[in-house]
C-alpha cells in the first residue's frame, strides 16, 4: 500500500491524520521529534507506524524523513519558529527531491480569495504560492475551525469542571466547526485526485453554529446545563499561554496572547467571515463526503472527556 508520511505526528492534528490514513488501508509514517509521537493515545494499528525523526528547522534531516514516501501530509505548528511560506516550501522541495505524488498542507485556518488579509490568513496566501514554486505535486485545505479544540486544556475544564464554554467568539459569529478526523478525510480524499493537484480549497464541517447552538450541544452530552460565557480575545490569549506551560518559552509569552487578541479580535469583525465555510462548494468538489461529516453532537457523544483523554495545547 502506498506510505503516507505525516509530518508533526504527535500534535493533535497529526494524531487524527495518522488514525484515518490507518483506517484507510495506507502504510504511515510518523514524524516527530519525539520518539514515543502518541504519548500513550489510543490509535489502533499505531504499533504498525514507522517513527522518524525531522527537525522543520533543519533541512538536513528532511531527506531521511522524506525518503519512500508517496505522500506527505504537513501542518503548520502553531508555536513555528519560522513562517508559513518559508515551512511549507522547504517541506515541498524536499518532497519534490523525494519524487513524492503529493504534499498535502492543512493550514488549520482559512484562505482568503486574495492576498491581503492579516495575521495567518496572509501566510495561507504566501504559503500556498511557496508550495506551488517548490516543485512538488500539491494541494491545500483551509480548515477554518476544529471541533477537537474543546478537548485541550484552555477549553475543556471550563466545560468539565466549571459547566461553562469559554471561548473569544462574539455572541452573533457563525462557525464551520470540523472534526480533526474529518480534515484527515479531506487530506485523504485528494491524494489520487488528479483535479485537486494545484488546487485549494476551505472546508468546515456539516453545520454552521453560534455560541448558544455550541452550548446546547454540550448540554445534551453533559446532561446538566452548559453556559454561553464568551471570554475577551484579550483573555483567550493569556488561557492559551497558561495552557502551553513550559512548552513555551518565557520571552514568546506576550507576543503570543497578544497575537491570539489581535487574531480573535479580527475575525469576530471581519467582513470576510474566516470561520464560515460555504459547504455546497465543497461537496461540489467531494460529493462523496456529503452525508458523512460529523455533526458536533456526534462528536462530543463519542468523546471521552476525562482528565485521561490527554490532548496537546497545540499542534
């Protein structure tokens, strides 16, 4: 079976792209600094994965992590020290080098039309042309928002403990919300799709929800009331500071929640709606995901939300 190669394996984003690549029948190779890449999560057939290790700052190690792959599928770290466009284009030569099909790039955020919007979304657009110039196969999803982020440690005990949804999202934003199994379909679905070679597209799950829609759905699973109690993008910054721990180094602490403000207090603003996805679109391009993608209510059915359920901050 053709070997997928999945950069940034440990992250939660890389974990469910492992699952469902498992799923479909591919041999998978995970890439991580880590040599453990699940950190005990439950992914059945994980003991089938090949581990290598990469350095995305070091190009040296690219060749030996890339090496047999067919496909690779990359996701941009939120903590990156490097940007957007120089990342994924290095990540593209070195698959191009390797004579890889395909490098898959999910940008976990939204692309605009065109260039010019701030903060990620101007590094979706330049990235996007890095990874055209590079000389490998490829194709990019904007996945705008992502159900699993209630899992991590700056959502979920809000939820578990105190019964309240904390999130920086104005009481009247329209979300796309997607699980990260569903982004892995996506990224799965393109890779023998000659008409997705050279192409983008933004993608979000089945419903588009406000925060009181959010609320009612945690509700159902929790049996108990869940309260709507949006925090300031000012205060989500600093949440996801505290969240990170010592994984993020002192000197970035403030530059980063000020970032979080600034992104969070643009896109509850913005004209150009980043968290809505308009879905026709989409199942234009993958019919045959129509009917499948999982409503928020069935995902949080199936999770466990117990202080076991480890999920990163980030990734």
């Amino acid at each position: 079976m053709a070997l997928i190669t999945v950069v940034g394996a440990s992250g939660r984003q890389g974990m469910a792209q492992v699952r469902q690549a498992l799923a479909a029948g591919y041999d998978v190779r995970a890439l991580s600094r880590h040599e453990d890449p699940f950190a005990g999560a439950k992914i059945e057939g994980s003991d089938k994965v090949e581990v290598r290790p990469i350095d995305l700052y070091d190009t040296e190690t690219y060749k030996n992590a890339f090496e047999g792959s067919d496909y690779i599928f990359y996701t941009h770290p939120l903590q990156a020290r490097a940007d957007r466009a120089v990342l994924v284009g290095q990540v593209g030569k070195a698959g191009a080098e390797a004579g890889v099909k395909r490098v898959v790039w999910n940008t976990s955020s939204w692309i605009p039309d065109k260039p010019g919007d701030a903060f990620t979304y101007a590094g979706n657009t330049a990235g996007i042309n890095a990874l055209w110039r590079s000389g490998a196969p490829g194709t990019v999803f904007g996945s705008v928002l992502f159900m699993d982020n209630l899992l991590t440690n700056w959502a979920r005990p809000f939820i578990v403990n105190e019964g309240r949804y904390v999130y920086p999202h104005n009481p009247q934003l329209e979300a796309n919300w997607i699980s990260l199994d569903d982004v892995a379909k996506f990224m799965l679905a393109s890779i023998e799709r000659p008409d997705m070679e050279g192409a983008w597209l933004n993608i979000g799950g089945p419903e588009r929800l406000k925060g009181k829609q959010v609320t009612e759905i945690l509700s159902n699973t929790f049996k108990k009331p869940i309260k709507y109690d949006p925090c300031t993008p000012a205060e989500f910054g600093k949440y996801l500071v505290e969240a990170a721990g010592d994984d993020m180094p002192a000197e970035m602490r403030a530059a980063f929640a000020d970032g979080i403000r600034d992104f969070y207090e643009y896109n509850n603003t913005a004209p150009t709606k980043p968290f809505e996805v308009e879905m026709g679109h989409v199942y234009e391009r993958f019919p045959e995901l129509e009917g499948k993608l999982e409503p928020m209510q069935d995902w949080a059915n199936r999770q466990d939300w117990g202080e076991s359920n480890h999920r990163p901050a980030f990734g």
